[in-house]
C-alpha cells in the first residue's frame, strides 16, 4: 500500500502534467495559436502574391506611358474622347424609344 508521500508525489506530477498540456494546447504559444498563425500566413502570402501580380500590371504600365506613345494614345482616346488628324468623329446618341421593329 503507497504512502502519503507517493500519493502526494503522484497528485503533483498528475498536477505538473496537465499544466503543461494546457500550455502545449491553449497557452499563449501553444498548438491551437500555432495553428491559428499557419492559417493567418497562408491568407497574407494569397494577399501578397494577388498584390505583387497588380504591382507588376502598374509597373509595366508605367514603362509604357514613359517610352511609348501607345498607352498615351489609348488613354486619350478612351477618356477624353480625342482623335488623330485625319480621322472623323461619330457619336451616337441613342434616344431610348423602341424603334417599331424592335417592338416585335
């Protein structure tokens, strides 16, 4: 039959165990914030990468609107309506009443 003392011994290292498997699991750097972590830099590295392809986009754009008339060109056209010389300008204004055979 164990004595006291064996009981107690065994009581403070059942005692010491569960504190460090609090530790390993719930504790500030254990398992579960580990994995929460794993998780969090997954989600930034997909944040990153969709950050750098856009970085990349802008950049060549950039190039482009420093040595190449192209882009300048395009630009003009789309967002201020401009044309070159030679070239006629039609705009189409639609009235929105339904013309009779689109009525069909």
């Amino acid at each position: 039959m164990p004595g006291p003392f064996a009981k107690l011994s065994l009581a403070v290292l059942i005692a010491l165990f569960a504190g460090l498997q609090f530790g390993l699991w719930l504790g500030d750097f254990g398992l579960i914030r580990y994995w929460q972590l794993k998780d969090q830099v997954k989600a930034q590295i997909k944040v990153n990468e969709r950050l750098t392809t856009r970085n990349r986009q802008l950049q060549a754009e950039v190039f482009d609107l420093k040595h190449g008339t192209d882009a300048l060109e395009e630009r003009a056209r789309a967002r201020l309506g401009m044309i070159k010389k030679g070239e006629e300008f039609y705009q189409v204004i639609e009235d929105g009443n339904p013309r009779p055979e689109d009525a069909e």
